[in-house]
C-alpha cells in the first residue's frame, strides 16, 4: 500500500514536474495531516531518536550554567529573551531551568520563548514546562527584540536542504522523480552553473554532491544580528562539519537508518549542518568549531557526573556511566556532535568555546 503523503507527492510530480530535494523534507517533515513532526512526538526510548537531553540531564545543566555565565559577564542585563530553537519534548528547557535556578537574578530578568512549529510538540512542552510562562513561536524571526541567550540542539540539522553534483563546467540539482505509480527516486536536473556554488568549484571534483541551506543560513544571520544589536549569546549544536561535502542526507525510524524516500512522513530525515555557512552568514562574532565532548569537558560535565553518581547504585549508575559516555566520548556523540557559539564583538566567547 502506498503511503498517503507518497501518492500526494506522486501526483504532484506527474502533474507539475520534479521537485527539489528541500521541497521533499518540507513536505515529509511538516505537511499539516501527514508530517513527521506534525503527527507524533518521536523523541525519547520509545520515539525514533534520542537527542542529548533525552540521553541525561547534565547536557542541558551544563548549557544551562553556560548561558548564565554570559548573562553575567555581560553586567547581568534586564529584559533576556531566553530561547531554544526547536525545543523538542522541553527537556533541555527544563534543565536549564533547574540548573540556573540558584543564580541570583537570573530567573526574575528572563522570559523563556521556544521556537517549535508543531502543535504536537507545543502539548508535550506546555506539560514538561507547566510551571514556567511560556511564550511560542513560529519562527525565530517572530522572537521579540532584546538582549538574547539561545540554544539550538539538533535543530539546524532537519531544516531542507538542496543537493548538487558537480559537474565538469557546472551543477546538476538531485531532484525527486516519480514513475507514475507512487514510486519516488532520485533525479538530476541539467547541468548549470549556480552562483552559491562557485566557490566550491575550486575544492570539488566531478561527480561530488555539495549540500546548501538556505534556511539555516537565514536564520544564523536573524540570530546573529539581534546578539550583535542588543548582546547575548548563542550555541548551535549539531552533527557536522566546518563545510558541506557529500551526501549526509538519511533517514530515520525507530532508532535505524532507512530508506529516505520509502514512506514519506514515517521517518525523521536530516542532513549534516555545515556550519562554515552558519558562521559566514551571522554578523556576530563566531567562536571556533568545538566537538561536543570537548566543550561539555571544559564546562565541568565529569565533575558533575562524579557528584550525581555519588546517590547511585546498580543499574541507575550503570545507566549513569554509559550516559556520560555517549554525550562526550569521540567514538559516540563526542566527536560527531559540534558546537559552535555567537557573540557580540568586543565581548567574551561563551564558555568552553574559544575565539
């Protein structure tokens, strides 16, 4: 049986031509009946992923603690937007939250604000957040303006991306085709030449496949912009690299890899961030690419983890143990996770990331 959101895409296709590759995620991620994020909550053991506040509450903590120490740094000012991009089920939210409630000060001059375009996602964190005022929003250009503190955890990463393949003169865009009977593939448009890609012909050779995204680069310079106008900070963190090269775009279902074009909207699907366009596209300053190990390193994760160990026994220490692992270790989260942070010039980096 085909899949609903396939034969809507089929019929498209047939009817008006192939489609881009960041027209297909759009459709497979937030299509309002049959959207991946429009229709389940996929975070958690039981959804199809785990992110890094789902794996331990000392992720969260630490950046929670991270971003106090800007506001601090900063002269402790009036009136923060304290914002996540994609704030999943509220866990990291929570976190922070938990984490800086001892800071003196801090709560009473912040206003918490999530960007999460999924009604499903809004319910899950009015009730992890039920005792916090929370303000919604579309999309981060919809953040009111002020001083502004802001995490995106495994946001940058699910936003559309275009594909294309080098060519001898040019690039040909990786489209999605259909045969007419509700079977999707993919296809190359003509050979051309792109402006946003003439940069890279000197460092690719024919037949690679560079991936853009236009949306996250609009919205680091959004972000950038609002920190160098009124302060503050930002931390993107995701899997990545410093520059796209290759084809990073998968799929996933309950914890596996499949198929990205078999059942759209059944699967979670993303792209790896290339955060040389986040840097460039920002008119803050940047710090230098950071893995995640490192940076949760510096920040004082083991120290943290050797205390919260201290109350535990048996298999909660175990999972304890392994937890640690996974967000730091180089062979797990350690090293394909990256971190990298937005600042005011003049001012210093946010904590555990260098200039």
């Amino acid at each position: 049986m085909i899949a609903p959101l396939a034969d809507i895409l089929c019929r498209r296709i047939v009817a008006n031509g192939p489609i881009t590759l960041a027209e297909y995620m759009a459709e497979c991620l937030l299509h309002p009946e049959h959207g991946y994020y429009a229709t389940r909550d996929p975070f958690g053991a039981g959804g199809d992923f785990i992110t890094a506040p789902e794996t331990s509450q000392m992720f969260g903590e630490m950046i929670g603690l991270a971003l106090a120490q800007v506001w601090m740094d900063q002269g402790c000012c009036d009136n923060v937007i304290l914002a996540e991009l994609g704030p999943g089920r509220g866990t990291q939210m929570a976190d922070i939250l938990r984490a800086t409630k001892s800071i003196p000060g801090f709560h009473d001059r912040v206003s918490v604000h999530l960007v999460e375009a999924s009604e499903t996602l809004r319910g899950v964190q009015r009730e992890t957040l039920k005792d916090r005022d929370i303000t919604w929003h579309d999309t981060a250009s919809d953040l009111p303006e002020g001083p502004l503190l802001l995490v995106a955890n495994e946001f940058f990463d699910a936003l559309p991306i275009r594909q294309f393949q080098r060519g001898e003169t040019g690039w040909s865009e990786r489209l999605i085709t259909c045969d007419g009977s509700g079977h999707l593939a993919f296809g190359l448009s003509p050979e051309t030449a792109v402006a946003a890609l003439e940069h890279r012909m000197s460092d690719t050779r024919q037949g690679d496949i560079v991936e853009i995204c236009p949306a996250a680069a609009a919205i680091s310079a959004e972000i950038g912009q609002r920190i160098a106008d009124h302060g503050g900070a930002a931390l993107f963190i995701d899997y990545g690299d410093w520059r796209s090269l290759g084809d990073t775009f998968q799929a996933m279902k309950a914890q596996k890899f499949c198929d990205p074009l078999q059942d759209p909207g059944e699967a979670d699907l993303t792209a790896h961030v290339d955060f040389e366009a986040l840097a460039q596209a920002s008119l803050a300053k940047h710090t230098r690419l950071t893995p995640q190990g490192m940076f949760l390193e510096r920040l004082g994760i083991t120290h943290r983890a050797q205390s919260l160990a201290q109350a535990m026994s048996g298999p909660d220490l175990q999972q304890h143990i392994a937890a640690h692992r996974r967000l730091t270790h180089p062979e797990e989260m350690g090293n394909l996770f990256k971190v990298i942070g937005l600042y005011p010039k003049g001012k210093m980096p946010p904590p555990g990331l260098e200039p």
